[in-house]
C-alpha cells in the first residue's frame, strides 16, 4: 500500500489530449512551509503561460507535504524557450529559487503519442 496523498488535478478535468508530436515541460517540486506569496503568483504565472504562443494547457498537483508536480505542454520548442525567457516568469523562478522550494527538477520531453479516455454518463 502507498502511503501517498493524492491531490486533484488542477481545474475540473486533464489537459485534453493533442495531435502529436508536442512538448511536455515536467516540473516536480518540493515545497518549503509557508506560502510567502507562492498562491498569488503561481495564478498570476498561469495566466501569462496562456499568452505565449503554442502553450496547449497544464495538469498540476499537490500533496499536502509539499511535493507537487505540473506538466504544462506546448507546440513546440519556441513556446517553451519563450516561456523560459518571459521577465515576470524568471523573476518568479528565482523568488522560488529563495524562497518557495526545497528542490525540483524539470524535464522536457517530446510527446509521440497521445491518447484519452472519457467515461460516458447517461
């Protein structure tokens, strides 16, 4: 048995599946206790993602220990390297760097196959 608490996904469903290829940005993290602001800009970081051009949507969550992850997908490698590059995110990156995370790690993988389910009601 697993000792894991599972926490919802972000939002009401997962990211709809896509057309492949596209890029999955994995971000898994470690939280420190305390929130010193981290709620205010991780809305305010998911809102400027869904500006830059070929972001496809994110999946994200949480245990309550403070281990998390957020899958967030994009068309293409510009997207994510724009991303990367946008101010506000950056400064956001080295606030957590300080402040917000015991540790993470980031992958960047490239999708060859994608497919779904949905169970149907009625």
């Amino acid at each position: 048995m697993s000792d894991h608490h599972v926490a919802p996904v972000s939002g009401p469903v997962p990211v709809a599946v896509r057309q492949p290829p596209y890029y999955a940005v994995v971000f898994t993290s470690l939280r420190t206790e305390g929130d010193e602001g981290y709620g205010e800009t991780a809305e305010r970081m998911g809102e400027l993602v869904k500006g830059i051009p070929g972001f496809l949507g994110e999946d994200s969550a949480r245990e309550p220990g403070g281990l998390g992850i957020t899958v967030a997908y994009f068309r293409d490698l510009a997207g994510i390297e724009a991303w990367r590059a946008h101010a506000e995110h950056r400064a956001a990156k080295a606030y957590g760097r300080e402040h917000w995370y015991e540790r993470y790690s980031l992958h960047i993988a490239r999708v060859e196959h994608s497919h779904g389910f949905e169970r149907a009601h009625g």
